[in-house]
C-alpha cells in the first residue's frame, strides 16, 4: 500500500497517525489562528483574540480564539483529529471569525500543550475541554465542531453538557464502534499491509498514540433535540486499502449513521470532493454547516 494512502487511512480508522512512524497530511503548516503573542493564566478573563495558554490540573494548554462574541449567539469550538495541531484550522478559523466567535485548542500531547502526565481516558479529555469552554465561552452557549478524534470526543461530551453544549457538527468523526468496525473489516485471517493496518489502528485506539489517550467502543448516547450536521467525506479513499478497502468504507459510512442518533434532529451529509480532511478539501462546506448550526442553536435559545 502506497504509504500516504495508509497513513490517510489510519487518521481516519484511528485517528492517530503521529509516534508510530506514520506521516498525517502532505500539506504545509498553516499559520497559527490569530497570531500574537501567548500568555499564561488560570483565571477566567475578558474574550481575547490570538493565542494565549490555560492552565488545566496544572498543565499548559494552548487556546486559539477569532472574532468577537456576541449576546445571545453561540461560542464555535473546533476540535482537531488526533496527530493533528489547532494550527490546522487556521483558515477555517478565520473564515468564521468574521461572524462567529471561534476558538480551537490543542489538547494535552498535542500541538504547543504540555504532554499529559500518563495514560488519558475520555472523561480526561472531557475535563480540557470543560476548562477551555469555561475559558473562552464566559457563560455562553457552545457549538462544538469536531473533525475525526475531535468529532468523536464533541459527541461523546455532548450528553453529559447539555446546558451548555447546544450545537454540533461532526466532520468524517471516528466511529463509535471503531474497534469493532476493524476487526470485523480485517479479519484475524487477513494477510499483507491490511494486517499492520490494522493492529496499529487497535494499538492506538487502546492508547498508544501521542496523547496516550484511550478510545474505547460505545454506544452513542442522546444529547436531546439540539442540532447536529454529520458530514461525511465523499471520495472513497479507503477503498485504496488492499482486498479490504470496501469493506473500510462501508463501515466508516454506517459510523457516520451512529453518530446521527445523538440528537433527534440529527442530519447526514456527504462532501462529495473531499477525503477525510473535509474541511480542507471543501471548507465552505463546512463553514455553512457550522453556520448553519450555530443559527439554529441561537434560535433555539
């Protein structure tokens, strides 16, 4: 297998492509949303715009923010894929801040945040996330867009923060049976490339990955009539993979119907130019969606 088809493949299977000798996306850096200087604090201040660090239980976190709040209106979070820096978002960011308050974050292991300090469950990543909304949101609602990994962690949150969570989009987001989904793909009988995709993939979903985060299977839980756009890559890149490569696709597409019953008004679409990084390959696409959504929340109050 070609070896950018099988690191796509595993950002998308897993989500985690960085320290197990696979490269993620061919692209350059972008810019860091905002720019500016970075300063540290654990109080909670004024909206600011660039970039600046938080403290969570005593480690650095990078917060990235764009545009200004405004009464009433949700606060848009973007949360990156697995391997992947909230630079990565910069022009998406940019895009939307010129409507919307946008921020992203690195999470701990990733980008300019501090490693984190051992192995790291969900609800881990829930507490960072918890802690940058308190940062950047001063109260307010929150959309929260999420793309592979971060799609899954947005999903996952939601239930649980139903007060303050009023809006998501999920972009390509790992499925919530994404073990399960690989192992019935690639079978124990499977030989050639497949095989090593696939017990990377498993490694990295039970934690050895950058952020040495854990990503177990489950079931999706409700998090009531709030809205929710699923967008799912249109060119079917997996199919690349060897002998299983159909069977990847099929599976990742049933991933994407999972995810809709999050909410009762959950709605399914395909951004049919794009692989898995859809809001590099069809931005507009995603900023609609992402608008569209923070419209819907705003009037749903």
């Amino acid at each position: 297998m070609n070896r950018n088809v099988r690191a796509a493949a595993l950002l998308a299977l897993c989500c985690s492509a960085a320290g197990i000798g696979l490269s993620g996306c061919d692209e350059a850096p972008a810019a860091e949303p905002g720019g500016g200087a970075t300063t540290t604090t654990e109080a909670k201040e004024p909206a600011f715009t660039g970039a600046k660090k938080i403290t969570v239980d005593g480690r650095s976190v990078t917060v990235s923010c764009s545009g200004q709040p405004e009464d009433g209106e949700p606060v848009v979070v973007l949360l990156a894929g697995a391997g992947d820096e909230l630079k990565k978002f910069a022009d998406i960011q940019e895009t939307l801040g010129a409507e919307n308050r946008v921020c992203s974050y690195d999470r701990l292991g990733a980008g300019a945040s501090d490693q984190p300090g051992g192995p790291q469950t969900l609800d881990d990543a829930g507490t960072v996330l918890t802690a940058v909304i308190d940062q950047v949101a001063g109260g307010a609602p929150v959309v929260l867009a999420g793309h592979s990994l971060g799609g899954l962690i947005a999903a996952r949150y939601a239930p649980d923060h139903q007060d303050t969570v009023k809006g998501l989009v999920l972009m390509d987001a790992t499925s919530p049976t994404q073990s399960a989904d690989l192992t019935a793909s690639i079978p124990e009988s499977a030989t050639g490339m497949a095989v090593q995709l696939r017990d990377e993939t498993l490694a990295a979903v039970q934690g050895q990955n950058p952020e040495q985060l854990a990503v177990p299977d489950g079931e999706v839980r409700s998090a009531g009539d709030l809205p929710v756009e699923v967008i799912q890559h249109g060119k079917p890149y997996l199919e690349a993979v060897p002998e299983y490569g159909p069977d990847l696709e099929r599976a990742w597409a049933e991933g994407q119907r999972k995810w809709l019953t999050v909410s009762s008004r959950g709605n399914l679409s395909i951004a049919a130019n794009s692989e898995h990084y859809i809001y590099v390959d069809e931005p507009e696409l995603v900023v609609r969606a992402i608008q569209r959504v923070a419209v819907e929340a705003t009037a749903a109050g």
